[in-house]
C-alpha cells in the first residue's frame, strides 16, 4: 500500500513535470535497492537512499524485532544504566518513513545469487535487485581461539554483541565475591570498536573500585599498543591506582586457549584463573559476506572508496564493520557515515551518474568513569583504494586537560548517542 | 524513546491536492517540494557526517544544532575552530580536515532549509 507521502510525491512529481514542460522519465519499473542489515550501517543507509530518492524501491532485511546498540552496552555492564536504554525497534521502518516506504521484510539473509542479482531469505524465498547493499557488522569467531566456542560463551561472555551477553556479564560482575579477579582478553586488530575493550576496563574498574574494592581487573591483550592508550592509561593511574593491570602481547598478554570448566586463559606466558572472564575473541564479516562472495581470506570485505561497491562481487556494496574502512575505525559512527556516502553512490549509480568522492568523518568517544569522556576523531577520504585519514586533522583529546573537559566529553558522548539513534532508528 | 510521529504542521500539501481542479499556488509549491526531496544527494562532500552529532534543535542537545545558521556563519567558526580562536573538544580536529572550498561547500548546503537533512520529524 502506498503511503500518503509517496502517493503525494508520486502526483506532485507529474504535476511538477506537466508544468516545467520537461518530461524527466521516471522509469516505469522502480529500480530495487536490498539493504541487508538493519544496524547502525544498514538502517542509516535505508533511510538515507529514501532521502536521496524517494522514488527507489528501498528493502530492509533485518530478522531481529529490535536493535540492541553496543555503544553505552559497557555502562550497562557496569550497572550505571538500562538495557532499556540499549533497545531501538523497528516500528519507524516498514511502514510510514519521513521519506516514503521502506519495505521492511523481517527474514534473516542465507543467501545471494550475483550473478541474478537475487537475495535468499531463510523461508526459502528469494528477491531480486538492481543493487544490493550487505551490512551485516561481525560475527564472532568461534573457530579461532582454542577452547572458546558458542558454549564457551555462555560461562566466559563475550559482550561484543549487546543484549543477553551483556547482562550475563554485568550479573557475573554482581555475583562475584570482593576479592576476586576479572579477567579481560583482547582480539588481535582488526575488531569492532578498537577503544572498546579499553572503555570496559574502565568502566568495569569503576565498578569495582565503588563495589568490590578489594579485586582485580586484568587485561590480556594480544596488541602491544591501542586507541587513545595513553589517555586511558593516565586516567587509569588517576581513578583507579593499582586496580587495573595491562598486560601487552609483548608480556605475554595473547590468549592462546581457554577452559571455560575453570574459567582458564592460557597465553605463552603462563596460565591465569578468572572470577569472571571476559573473552573478546576475534571477528571476521557476518556470514551473509561470506556466502555472498564479498568477503577474502581475511574475512572481511574489500571496497572501491568511492562507491563501497565490493571488489569481488559487481553491484554488490559492504559498508560498516563488515567492510575494510582503511584508516577508518569499525564503529558506529562510521557506520553510519559510510552508509549515507554508500547511499549518495548508490543513488547515482542506479541513475547512471557518476558518483561523487567522498569524504567521511568520525568520532569515538569512550567513558573512563560516569562524568569522564576522552575522545578521538578522524577525517578521511579515497586515496590509493582504500580510505585514507586526512593529514593534519583528527586527533585524540589532549593528554592535559582540566576535568571540565573530561565532564564536557562524557556529556557529548551521551547526547551523540541520543542525536544519531534518534537519526537511525527514531 | 521512540518520539511520536507527526507530520508538520501547515506543510502537507494533501488538502490542497484533494481539490480539483489544482491551483496555480499548489503546482507552484509542488514543483518546489519536489525541487527540494533530493537535498541529500547534492550534499557537499563530508555534509552528510555532521547530523551524526548534530540533529534538530528539537532534541535539545549539548552539541549545537545547525539549524537556522547562515553559510557565512558556519565558515566563519570553522575558522575559528581551526585557528583554535574558538575551544572546542573535537570540532578543532575536523575542521582541519576541511579545505576553504570543501567547507564553503558544506556550509552552504548545511545553511539549506532544515527539512532536507534530518530524518526525524
Ligand atoms: C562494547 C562496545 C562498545 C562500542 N562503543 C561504540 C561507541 O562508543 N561509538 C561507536 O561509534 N561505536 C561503538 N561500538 C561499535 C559499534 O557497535 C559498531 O561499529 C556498529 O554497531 C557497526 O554497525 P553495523 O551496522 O556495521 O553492524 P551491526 O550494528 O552489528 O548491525 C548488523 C545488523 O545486521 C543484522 N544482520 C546480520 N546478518 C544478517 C543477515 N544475514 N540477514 C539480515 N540481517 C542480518 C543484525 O541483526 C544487525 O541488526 C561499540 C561496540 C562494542 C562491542
């Protein structure tokens, strides 16, 4: 059906042509555009196709009634704040959008065929494409590190998708005795969120440090340098002294097995027993990249900078965690930034004109306490194929700063959150 | 969190439409709406990135919104951000990713009315 908006758009467009004497065609066969993935990625890049031509035929593919947002996730581990707060549903799409019909179609995608241009759904049936966009963020790889497998994750959570894996870990936290050891393992790069795991130290620190004063937290990490480490070491020696150890790949900090029946991370170096581990294991693209023939050896998706048009599969576009952002981080913010330079790309290869470059923006903020906000921030654009930060801008807060800066930044972080759910999903 | 839908008011145009024959005045601000629809297809490179922190007056965020702002506004605090003459948190670090051109560009398609850009009502 129709909404009232496309049916005005729809007379106001004939209208408009009748009266300019300029017939612009409008293609009598709607061109179809299939966004796979309803996160940060896909929806911004449904909506923003919409926005772009409220004449294309936009899909969105998403089988989860709600989103769960991992940004704010690690503050809701830490008991500062609701799941609630985490959940955005899907009500806005499918129906009546601002910017015409989104067909929502609430199916899981098993499967594409390239070469018909064809998306699989998991009742069996298929649908085709004129251009199709895959944003399908991570899958974890239960493969990948010894020991850790989809059971695994029930006793040592990784909390790297929000929703019940971050409760378990938030209730771990609540259940362990004062005195115990919280064990947190870090992945090799690349990873979704690089400060993430950093953030969650932080905050599970705080927690700690207010609730359980006596434990530990321990970071074993298969890197010897992250994001904005040396603001969050600095701030570590100031909020929690003693609390938090580090320990770098070049210490022995690479995970090589665990056993979940003891709760065990084994690295080179020796073992180490948890209370409550945390185990972040690598990633790769969602199965869906996979399958669709976008994905490479080392599991995520290669794009034109440009177009994010994939560079193994014609017509077929990656954008967010899944793709290879270049400089760009695996993030929300990029997500969504990327999804509206895809969507601008798209809208003009489907009308046969020529894509403009690009150039994309992001920020990441992290909370190392409530009311304590350190950030980074790059500006990138194509440059030798991939996507390239701008030299001379970007950059983390600085190192010295008054508090006010820091309360500042943990204000911003929260109303960045409200401005770009409310953009994705409000 | 979900904020209620509703179209704004005085905008719609549908009463207009439902009369027939249509008035010279409504094909006129048809022909405008539609001009309009594909604002954000036209935006400067790196125009589409700023609603990621920056949204409608509306949700009354720390982070100024940009509605309502002239072209020549928005340049002159880029400047400002970039010479570091004005504070801020992150805004110095992107504007120096902007040359002059590319942040006229933007101002000028952000100085645009604030219906083309934001997707909540
Ligand atoms: C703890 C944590 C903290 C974070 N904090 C921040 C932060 O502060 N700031 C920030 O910018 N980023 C943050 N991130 C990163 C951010 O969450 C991701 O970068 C972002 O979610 C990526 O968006 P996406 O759309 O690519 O993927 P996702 O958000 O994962 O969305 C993928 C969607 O695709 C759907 N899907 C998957 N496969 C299929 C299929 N086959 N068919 C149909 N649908 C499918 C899924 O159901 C899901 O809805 C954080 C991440 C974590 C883990």
């Amino acid at each position: 059906m129709p909404s009232r908006r496309a049916l005005i758009g729809g007379v106001a467009a004939s209208v408009a042509a009748a009266v300019l004497a300029a017939p612009e065609v409008r293609a009598q066969t709607q061109p179809g555009v299939i966004v796979v993935g309803g996160g940060f990625a896909g929806a911004s890049c449904a909506r923003a196709l919409k926005r772009m031509d409220r004449d294309l035929a936009v899909t969105l593919i998403e089988p989860e009634a709600a989103y769960l947002a991992c940004p704010f996730s690690n503050a809701v581990i830490a008991g500062l704040r609701g799941i609630e707060a985490q959940t955005f549903s899907y009500d806005q799409f499918g129906s009546y959008d601002r910017f015409g019909d989104i067909a929502l179609i609430r199916k899981r995608a098993v499967g594409v065929d390239a070469e018909r241009r064809r998306v699989r759904l998991d009742d069996g049936t298929d649908i085709g494409y004129t251009r199709l966009v895959l944003a399908p963020g991570v899958d974890l790889r239960f493969d990948a590190l010894p020991g850790y497998d989809e059971a695994a994750s029930a006793i040592m959570p990784h909390a790297w998708k929000a929703g019940a894996q971050t409760l378990l870990l938030r209730d771990q936290l609540a259940a362990m005795p004062d005195g115990g050891v919280v064990i947190l393992s870090v992945p090799p790069n690349p990873f979704r969120c690089p400060p993430g795991p950093y953030e969650r130290a932080s905050l599970i620190a705080h927690y700690l440090k207010t609730s359980k004063p006596r434990s530990k937290l321990i970071i074993l990490d298969a890197k010897d340098a992250f994001s904005k480490q040396r603001l969050f070491e600095a701030a570590w020696q100031e909020l929690y002294p003693g609390l938090i150890e580090w320990v770098p790949l070049s210490s022995g900090g690479r995970v090589t097995e665990v056993d979940p029946a003891t709760r065990t991370l084994v690295t080179e170096f020796g073992n180490h027993q948890a209370d409550v581990a945390n185990v972040i294991p690598p990633q790769r693209a969602g199965a869906i990249a996979q399958s669709a023939g976008v994905a490479d050896q080392t599991g995520w998706c290669p794009i034109d900078p440009v177009t994010f048009e994939s560079r193994l599969q014609p017509a077929i576009h990656v954008i967010g965690d899944a793709a290879i952002g270049g400089a760009m981080p695996k993030s929300a913010f990029s997500a969504n930034a990327q999804a509206k330079a895809c969507a601008a790309a798209v809208a003009a290869l489907v009308r046969e004109r020529r894509p403009a470059q690009p150039k994309l923006i992001n920020t990441c903020y992290s909370l190392v306490a409530p009311g304590y906000g350190i950030s980074i921030a790059g500006v990138y654009q194509p440059r030798d194929g991939l996507l390239a930060e701008v030299e001379g801008a970007g950059g983390t807060s600085p190192l010295e700063a008054p508090l006010s800066v820091r309360e500042l930044e943990a204000a911003y972080a929260q109303d960045w959150f409200r401005t770009i759910t409310s953009e994705v999903f409000g | 969190m979900r904020r209620a839908k509703h179209r704004r008011g005085g905008r719609s145009p549908a009463p207009v439409l439902l009369a027939a024959p249509v008035p010279l005045a409504a094909i006129v601000l048809l022909a405008a709406l539609v001009a309009s629809a594909p604002a954000w297809a036209d935006a400067a490179p790196g125009a589409a990135a700023c609603s990621g922190c920056h949204g409608p007056a509306a949700l009354s965020s720390a982070i100024p919104s940009l509605d309502g702002h002239a072209a020549d506004e928005i340049v002159a605090q880029m400047h400002a951000f970039r010479s570091g003459e004005r504070k801020a948190t992150v805004m110095d670090r992107i504007a120096r990713g902007f040359s002059e051109e590319e942040t006229r560009a933007i101002a000028e398609w952000l100085a645009k009315p604030e219906a083309a850009r934001h997707a909540q009502p």
